[in-house]
C-alpha cells in the first residue's frame, strides 16, 4: 500500500481506533459508496469509511436520506468493502431499519454485516435506542453512535440547522453520549453542534468523537466524498473544506471528449486496433 500519511498498514480496528484516541492520534473518515472511490480513498490512507446513508443524496438524488432502503445500503456496502484493505468500514442502518423495535433492528444488523462483509454499524440517536443498540453488540456487531443533527430526523427537527445550542438539549446530548459509551459503542460521530460542547463530549468520554460541523476538539473528523472533493455545488455549509474542483475537472474533461468526438478528433489512428 502507498498510503501518503500512513505507516501502519495494518487493518483498522475498533480496538486500533480506541488506541489511537489514547495516544492523541487524529482519526480521518470520509464516506464512499462504490468500489472505484472507495478503492481510491483506502489507498490514500483512510482510517475509516463510512458507506453513509448520504448515498441518498449523492448517489439517488433524494432531498433526505429518508428513502435509501436496506437492501440499498447493502448494495453500496458490499460495492465499497470490495475495494478497501486497510479502512474500517462502517455502514449506515437506514431509516426504518432499527427504530421499529430492537428484535427488528438486530435482524437487519445481522443482515447487513452478511451479505456486506462491513466491519461496523452505525446509529443515530441517544437513549432511545439504547435496547436496540445492546441487541446488535449481544450479536457481536460493533456500533458507532451518532448524536447532534440526526438526519434521518430532519422531518423532527424541521431543519438542517446547528443542533443543542440551548442548555437542555446539550446536555441531554452529553447524557445520551455516556449512555452510548456505556452500553458498548466503539466510537461516537457528532454532526452540527457547537465546537465547545463536541470538545467536552471527547474530553469525557473514552471512546473516539468524530466531528462532522463540531469542531476541531475532537478525536476525528468525517466528511462527505463527493462535498470535499467538489463534485457537489449549491451546498456549502461552513464546516466543508473543499480540497479540489473536480465538478470542473471533469466538465471540463468529458467537454474536450465531445468535442474530439465531433470533430472526429476520437480515435486517431494510434486509437484504431
């Protein structure tokens, strides 16, 4: 492997992860949703990759990640692990999946973890899951909690707005990040709250916080693929730093290919068999 930053090319781990939390190594994160990219991001030297239920958005379109079904994230899954060696791969529990009952929520754990060959889950919510969330770990699955802005309840929440701003809200978020903890989860993303609180929750807690919008006080940071490497326009929260323009690369690209088509500049005589 010719990772740019990374040493160690051994797998990633849950327990590898909390290691690094220990000695106050960063943990990178970034989503991907097919094989190509995800082969891509794993040899640049991601720690973790998140098969996110954002393939909503950035794969199908959809306004939310409400829609995406299990056995489309599976779909995704399976097409990401194909291509990685080294990152830990966590997937997404879609919308419906677990929030039913915690009998329901195992079934589908279990279900995605065989026919995806992952190595995590992830949740989102506090207190409120935590029968289910103990259901999956009794199976031997690891989880990865996610607190702050849940998307799956934006139809709650009304907007995509910053998250516990207001006292009673952050700290029934710190009660629910304990809670996570406790049970048994392996790591922690928080998405969209105030960079004082994200830093008071990894300050607390044990297990490594992922920020996404939280800050740089915590253990590790996840953006979205297709966002930080401007395939995506019109969306630019604050807390996305956009390491390319690849939106312009490639119109630029597949522009010059439909020129040279025209022009009967495609193929050339060295092209020809």
């Amino acid at each position: 492997m010719s990772g740019y930053l990374v040493d160690d090319t051994r797998k990633v781990t849950t327990h590898r992860l909390i290691e690094m939390k220990r000695q106050g190594k960063k943990i990178a994160m970034l989503t991907s949703y097919d094989y190509t990219t995800a082969k891509i991001v794993d040899e640049a030297g991601m720690d973790i990759i998140l098969v996110g239920d954002s393939a909503s958005n950035v794969m199908a379109g959809n306004a939310t990640t409400l829609p995406i079904t299990v056995d489309q994230m599976i779909y995704h899954a399976a097409s990401v692990v194909r291509g990685v060696t080294r990152a830990l791969v966590v997937c997404d529990m879609p919308f419906g999946s677990y929030q039913v009952n915690p009998t329901e929520g195992v079934t589908n754990a279990i279900r995605i973890m065989q026919q995806t060959a992952c190595d995590a889950l992830k949740l989102e919510g506090g207190v409120e899951i935590i029968p289910t969330v103990k259901k999956i770990l009794d199976a031997g699955i690891p989880v990865m909690g996610h607190l702050g802005l849940t998307p799956q309840s934006i139809n709650k929440f009304g907007t995509y707005a910053v998250r516990a701003r207001e006292e009673a809200e952050a700290e029934k978020l710190i009660s629910d990040a304990h809670a996570l903890q406790n049970v048994g989860c392996f790591a922690l993303v928080l998405e969209k709250i105030p960079a004082s609180l994200a830093r008071r929750v990894a300050s607390e807690l044990t297990i490594p916080v992922i920020g996404i919008g939280a800050g740089g006080g915590v253990d590790g940071q996840v953006l979205v693929v297709a966002d930080m490497l401007g395939m995506t326009k019109g969306f630019s929260p604050k807390f996305l730093r956009r390491y390319a323009d690849l939106s312009t690369i490639m119109t630029d690209a597949i522009g010059q290919y439909i020129t040279d088509v025209k022009s009967s500049d495609f193929p050339n005589a060295d092209e020809e068999y």
